[in-house]
C-alpha cells in the first residue's frame, strides 16, 4: 500500500459517505468519519483502530471547527477531506419556497465552504492535502426540477475551480467528483424533499417526475461501493483529476454539454468577436 493518510468525511452516516468512508479504512488508512450522529456514523462505518467518528453538522462553522480539532489530535494531520454532506430539495422554482431554496444552498455549498474553511489551515501547514467536493452531473448540466439543487452544485464547482489555483502553491490540491445516478439513499425521503405542489399548471408534471424518481429509487444503476473504491484510489495518485466524472451515463451527460457549449460558441461566433471598441486595434 502507499502511504497511509488521514481521510476526514462528511455524511458518513449512510449512503455514498459511509462507502467512501469503508473504502478508504479499507485500503489501511485512517478516517475521521462525521455527520449529524457520531454514534450512526460509527454504526453504519464499521469498528475499526483507525476510525474516529465525529459529531459534524456541515452548516455549522463551529462544528466544522470541532471536527479538525478532533481529528488533528487523535491522527496529527489531515491529508484527505471529502466534501460529501448533501440533500435535495426537488420541485419546479416557482414551488420551491425561498427558504427552502436557501437550505439547499446552507448545505450543498456553504457546508462544503464551512468545512474546508476548518481544514485548510491544517493542509498548509503540512504544506500537502487533498480537498474532494461530491458534485454531480447536476452541476455540470442542470435540468426542470432540480434547479435549486443544481444552483448549488454549479456553485460548488466554481469554488472548486477557482480555490484549486488560490492552494496549488502550498501542495494542496482539488477534485470535484461528478457522479451520475448511483444507487444511494438520495431519492429516499431520509434525504429528498420535495416542494408542496401550488400552482396547476405544474400539477401533471410534478406528479410523472415524482413517480418516476420513486420508482427509480433503488434501481440505479451506479454502484457506490465502486466509485468508493475507485476514489480512493484515484486521491492516492501523485496528480489526482481536477475532475472525475463518474459513471457511464454522467460521461455521456458531460460529452453533450461540452459539444453544446461549443455549438452555442460557434453559432455566434463572429458576432461575438466584434464587440471590441473600435480603437482596440488602434
């Protein structure tokens, strides 16, 4: 094995964390695993000499602060976070109350914010480390029903896009991780909310979309003990990916955006080089 590194991860109570979490104690290294209930984390993670569960609610600085303490006395470093804390507000915006689209936000991106805030100091100190942020293909292409989740995600991505130059210079690198529809607990109710049906004229739409994601909960077809697996193996690279697109149907999601974008540049493109002041090239 490589070396053995310290991993400290969120919303290791269930889903996609606790499997991170697994993966990463099962490759011999030690993991600070947290979320809401340090005694679920621990329950869903497993025993082990290398783990140190952690009361951590991601949108609560002084949690985040609590936590590296924790982990920094128990291990003395932190070399791996993985930003995987998350829920999911559904609905068309115009249902979506204000305060419900602003908890997506609290949690999806400031959460990560708050934690790495917590965990940077440490990483430049050591002058080495590893931020992970879960996004997904929602934010690379966002979609009808799912614009606050997406709002946050794309939100998660332009932080991550622009910390990776601001902690490049101290040894502390990026990755986002884009996973497509991988079977978690996300569609579960544990984890989705959806917005209380108002307006008629999304009725019949908010009723098939329902539908259709409660009947796909559970049937995904991405299996997260792999991406699990498969991060932790990447994270051990000397140049781990600024990006890691995962699963079959995220890549394809990602290769139609990347050939749209390009489309809509070169549908204008003359236009939109023109618009330079006439004495630019003065």
């Amino acid at each position: 094995m490589a070396e053995k590194k310290v991993w400290l991860v969120t919303g290791a109570g269930r889903g996609m964390g606790a499997d991170i979490a697994q993966a990463a104690l099962a490759a011999g290294h030690a993991v600070v695993a947290t979320g809401r209930d340090a005694e679920k984390v621990a329950k869903a993670v497993g025993e082990s000499d290398d783990l140190l569960a952690v009361q951590l609610d991601v949108t609560d600085p002084a949690d985040a602060q609590a936590a590296v303490r924790a982990a920094v006395d128990r291990f003395g470093r932190i070399d791996v976070l993985v930003n995987n804390a998350a829920n999911f507000y559904a609905g068309f915006f115009e249902e979506i109350s204000a305060e419900d689209f602003r908890a997506q936000v609290e949690t999806n991106l400031f959460g990560p914010l708050n934690v790495t805030r917590a965990v940077l100091p440490v990483m430049r100190a050591q002058r080495s480390g590893l931020v992970v942020a879960i996004s997904s293909t929602a934010g690379i292409v966002g979609g009808e029903f799912v614009s606050a989740y997406a709002a946050s995600k794309f939100g998660v991505e332009g932080w991550i896009e622009s910390l990776t130059p601001e902690v490049a210079p101290f040894g502390i690198r990026t990755m986002l991780v884009e996973p497509g529809f991988f079977r978690t607990e996300l569609l579960t109710p544990e984890s989705t909310s959806y917005a209380e049906p108002s307006i008629e004229d999304y009725a019949e739409r908010t009723t098939q979309t329902v539908t259709t994601w409660n009947g796909m909960n559970g049937l995904q077809g991405g299996d997260p003990a792999k991406l699990a697996t498969a991060l932790v193996g990447l994270a051990g690279q000397d140049e781990p990916p600024l990006r890691w697109v995962a699963g079959a149907d995220a890549v394809e999601a990602v290769e139609q955006k990347a050939e749209r974008l390009i489309a809509e540049v070169d549908a204008h493109r003359a236009l939109s080089s023109s618009l330079a002041h006439d004495d630019a090239h003065a």
